[in-house]
C-alpha cells in the first residue's frame, strides 16, 4: 500500500552539527578549488563570501552529492552547488542527465544551483572509448557567481531561471563533448537522444509551474476528507507533498512511513551489508531528508493530520555492537546525536532506538 502525504514548509531552521571545517579558496583559484576540494568557502572580495559544493556526475546515487551539499550547510551566507548538466563517461561509460528532482530539493533547501558543463577530459588508459578527469568551465562558473552576488530573490527562482538556460548549456556542452572526442579519438553517446533528455528537464519545470496552479486549487478540497487510518501501519513507501511558502509543490518519496495514533514516522533508512555502520557519507546523504521532515508543518493524510517523527533508521547486515566502533566512528556516532536532540528527529540503529 503507498500513502500520499501532504505537509508545508514555511522555512528552514537547523543546525547542522556533522559538518567538517570547510577551506577557503579565492575566486581567481577556483580551478585549484575544484580539483582539491568536494565543498569550500570562496571569497569574491573583501565582502563576499559564499560556501560551494559541486557534484562530479548530476546523478544523485553517484559519490553521495547530497552529502557535498550537507557540508556547507552550517555556512551562514549564500549556498551555492555546481552540478554539470551531463556527464558522459563516453561509449564505454556511463552518461547521467541532471534532473528536475534535484533542482526541487535544493530549492526547498534554499541552494542556489548553478548548471555547468565540463569542457577538458582525459583519456582513461583502461577502455577505448572512455574519458575521466573531466573539468568544469570555471570562467562561465565564475561569470555566474558574480552574477548571484547582486542577485536579491530567492533560491527558487534563481534555479528556475537556470532552467530556462538549459537549452543554451546543453548546446556549450554538447559541443565540448564533440571537441573532446574529436582529441582523444574516443567515441561518446549519441548526442541525438542526449537533447531529448534536455527537454524532458525543461518539461519538468512547466510540469512544476502546472502541478502547483492545480494542487493549489485541488488543497482546500482534501482538506474536506476526514478517513482516519484505522489499521496499524508500518513500514509503508509514501510520497510526500510538500508545499513552501512561495506556493510551489514539491514530491518527495520517503522510504517508510509508521502511523501511531496521531504520530507519523517518517522514516529515512541507510543500510549497510559489511561494516559496522553506513557510511558517513551514507547518512549525511540521510541528513538532507531530516532537513526537510524536521522543518514540516500541517502534515496530513487523507485530511487526518499527524505529528511527524522524523527518523534516521540504520541498518546493519551483521549485529551492531557499539563497542566494535573505531574511535572516530564513536566520535561521529555521538556527534550525529546530538544533530538529532538539537534539531528533534530521532535514530535508530537496526530495531533500538539510539536517540
């Protein structure tokens, strides 16, 4: 059975308390900056300063970007993330597309997204047709940062407006790739179905505009069905949408859902089958959703409203015995609890709850 929720976020507040100190780079060094770092401070002048991550491919299950992302949260300035519109490893590699989702989630978490390209690669020694390292245009980057820095409205709209850029990026990158395969004699993606894959980005920003001019009508509505669920759920896959306060609605899966008389738990979960726990990268990766269930206000289903309990659930293949932890892995463990007390979700680790 899948539930569909509905709940608002009228803002963000939350203390990121995981966060690693975070380097700062210059903008004339943002070269240096990408090639060393996954998140960094650059300063644009005496007066401005603004926290970066970049993703290496727009696809989000590929080297944990939600995680990249996390890092900077704690900055008290602009947020800014890069994500290339595509990354194409070339015939003998993986090609991923940035997708609307993404641009959702960071806009509900108030990042600015910046949509850039790569323009340099090399040739990866073990397959034909296959290129690594590949390198963002940083002065078009740097172009856009100077442009954000008098840019006054929100995240929402500046990202959308970087969708209404999409064609012209698509087109910058396209003719990268065409270069780069040109000089390294290796073959890439058909570029033909790469540009219907653009416009299906584009579509889902109208389809966003549309979805919200109708949810909006469709809400007062649904306020009217009052089905209170009567059996005992657990463990149930949901969808939940999110409404901000610009009117904009946004889905989101959640990974399960426990109903508890007038509680819902909603349920992030991160599981590991050799180590002693996920990943650090894993559950900072989990982090972002308890951004999101932590700041959510009128949350309800089929017209009942709930208190939500937002839930960070690790799993492990093999028992969790605290004391088998590494020094450092306590130190994150106790770090990432009190993330949980100060900002009120919950954790559980196989069938306990840690916090």
């Amino acid at each position: 059975m899948s539930m569909d929720i509905c709940a608002e976020i009228k803002g963000i507040k939350y203390k990121p308390l995981c966060v690693k100190p975070l380097t700062c780079y210059n903008i004339d060094r943002l070269d240096k900056a990408l090639s060393e770092r996954a998140n960094f401070i650059l300063k644009i002048n005496n007066k401005n300063e603004i926290a970066i991550s970049w993703w290496v491919s727009p696809k989000r299950t590929r080297s944990y970007p939600y995680a990249r992302v996390y890092e900077t949260l704690g900055f008290v300035g602009k947020k800014v993330t890069i994500i290339p519109i595509i990354k194409d490893e070339g015939k003998d590699g993986d090609r991923d597309f940035i997708q609307w989702d993404t641009i959702s989630l960071m806009s509900l978490l108030g990042v600015y997204v910046i949509i850039g390209y790569y323009v340099k690669a090399n040739k990866n020694p073990n397959y034909r047709n296959k290129i690594t390292n590949q390198k963002f245009d940083t002065e078009y980057i740097k172009n856009e940062i100077q442009r954000l820095l008098s840019y006054q409205s929100d995240a929402l709209h500046w990202n959308l407006e970087q969708i209404d850029k999409i064609f012209e990026i698509a087109n910058r990158a396209f003719s990268f790739y065409e270069k780069i395969s040109k000089e390294l004699g290796v073959e890439m993606h058909s570029m033909e179905s790469a540009k219907r894959r653009i416009e299906g980005l584009y579509k889902g920003k109208e389809t966003f505009m549309q979805f919200s001019r109708e949810l909006a009508h469709k809400a007062q509505r649904r306020e009217s069905i009052t089905t209170q669920p009567k059996e005992y759920l657990t463990g149930t896959k949901a969808t939940i949408t999110i409404k901000n306060y610009l009117g904009g609605y946004y889905y989101f899966t959640c990974d399960e859902v426990e109903i508890h008389g007038d509680e819902i738990y909603l349920i992030e979960a991160k599981h590991t089958k050799s180590s002693t726990l996920p990943s650090e990268g894993d559950i900072k990766d989990g982090l972002i959703k308890m951004i999101l269930f932590t700041n959510l206000e009128n949350i309800s289903f089929n017209g009942c409203e709930f208190r939500p309990i937002p839930v960070l659930k690790l799993t492990t293949t093999n028992e969790f015995i605290e004391n088998l932890l590494s020094k450092s892995e306590r130190e994150f463990l106790n770090l990432l609890k009190k993330e949980a007390e100060t900002n009120g979700f919950r954790i559980k680790i196989n069938n306990e709850f840690f916090v």
